[in-house]
C-alpha cells in the first residue's frame, strides 16, 4: 500500500540521522520536517517552532518542493545540512540577529565541509544576511553525500510535478568534487532526471492553465475552457456562452 506521507518524509529524516550522526555526532535533536513553498529559498529553520500537548517545543527544518524537483539531489543535502548548521548554533551557540549568518555560523558551516558564501561560489563573503554555500572538495560533507547514496542507499520517492527554478551545482566545482562516478552522476543531476519528465508540468503548461477561462451556457449549462474574451454561441440554444468568474 502506498504511504507517500511516510515515504516523503522518511527519505527526509533519513538523510538528517545520517548527517546528524557523520557531521555532528549526533548532538542535534531532534526536528518536525516540513514541506512549506516559501518564495526564493530551497528551505529555513524555525527554532521551538511546534509544541506538544504536554509542553514540550520542537524545532521545525522546511524544505520547498518548488526547487526540490528541478534541482540536483547535493543542492537538497547542501540545504538540509545547512539548516542543521542554524540548528546546532541555536542550541549550542550565539546565532546572529534575524537572519543574519555570523562567524560563529560560518566557521559551523566549515567544519562539516560547507563553504558559505554570498555568490554560491568561490571568493564569496562567508558571512551576510542571504547566504548560500557550496561543497569543500575533499571535505566531510561530500565524503558523507557519496556515503548516504552509494549503493542505492538514499531515494527521493516524490517530488513537485510543478516545481520551478533550478538550482545545480557550478559545473567547474563539480570537476574537483573527485566523487565515484556513480555518487557524481546521483548527486549532481537535476531530480526530474530519475523520474517519467511526462509527469512534470512545465511552466509554459502552467501559464496556459492559469489562463483559460470558463464559459457557461445560461439555456442548457454546459460548460466550456478556453482563452480570455471568446465569443462562443451554443448550437442547441442558440444562446451565447457567459464568462464564469
């Protein structure tokens, strides 16, 4: 029986227990995933965000499947270990101001093989209010990327069909990455490469859906789509097709 639910978020808390176990030795506790479509970022921490009918705060790690589908498998890892890096400086550090990405955070983000960076490349400032990362050639982080997925040991069961954007690694760091061929190719191509592409809608599809208007006969009440402004007479009625709001 299919539990796309458990699926879901269980390739989620998998890849966090490896991480939480390989990167931070297991010091993290532990978080209530979500799948939320915050505009412009692949995903956020919100420190004691839930709390349980006894009292007790949990921490929330949101990932947005808007990118998910269209970007590479790393770019997820990058972003889930990055959060944790938020994770780890709230429950045993100083974390900046709102959204701001300080030393303390940085120097986090080093140590378990993420460069932080502003432009997502080499030579970016590693501190700032909207930072992005990428992967330490011979690093930690990309030693355990190649240890989660090797062997078929990871699997993203589902994804977005109208997921947006595209986040993939920079293809000069992906030569130093120095990953077994089968990690490479499983890390760093885009998701919607492993599954049917006939299930994902593109966004020229998605333009042309939000544009289709529904007519209405007033006689009969047959319905009819099609593009803003027809001017369209039902044959048996020999009535014209309202515009239905």
């Amino acid at each position: 029986m299919m539990q796309p639910t458990s699926e879901l978020y269980g390739a989620l808390q998998a890849a966090y227990e490896h991480f939480n176990s390989s990167l931070f030795d297991g010091k993290l506790p532990q978080v209530i995933f979500t799948a939320q479509r915050q505009k412009g970022v692949m995903g956020y921490f919100s420190p004691e965000r839930w709390v349980s009918k006894h009292g007790k705060t949990c921490h929330e790690i949101a990932i947005n499947p808007t990118y998910v589908g269209k970007s590479a498998l790393i770019e997820v890892f990058q972003t889930l270990v990055h959060e944790q890096c938020h994770l780890l400086q709230f429950c045993y550090g100083q974390p900046g101001r709102r959204g701001y990405h300080n030393k303390e955070w940085a120097d986090m983000m080093e140590a378990v093989g993420l460069m932080p960076s502003t432009t997502g490349r080499p030579g970016g400032k590693k501190t700032g209010e909207k930072m992005s990362d990428y992967p330490i050639p011979g690093g930690r982080f990309l030693k355990q990327c190649d240890s989660l997925v090797s062997g078929g040991r990871f699997d993203l069961p589902w994804v977005d069909r109208f997921a947006q954007g595209c986040s993939l690694p920079v293809p000069e760091l992906v030569q130093a990455y120095d990953l077994p061929s089968t990690s490479a190719v499983k890390l760093t191509t885009a998701v919607v490469e492993f599954f049917d592409k006939e299930s994902f809608v593109l966004p020229e599809e998605m333009k042309d859906s939000r544009n289709k208007v529904k007519y209405s006969c007033p006689g009969c009440g047959v319905n009819v789509w099609g593009k803003p402004a027809l001017s369209i007479k039902c044959g048996p009625c020999d009535l014209e097709f309202g515009e239905i709001n």
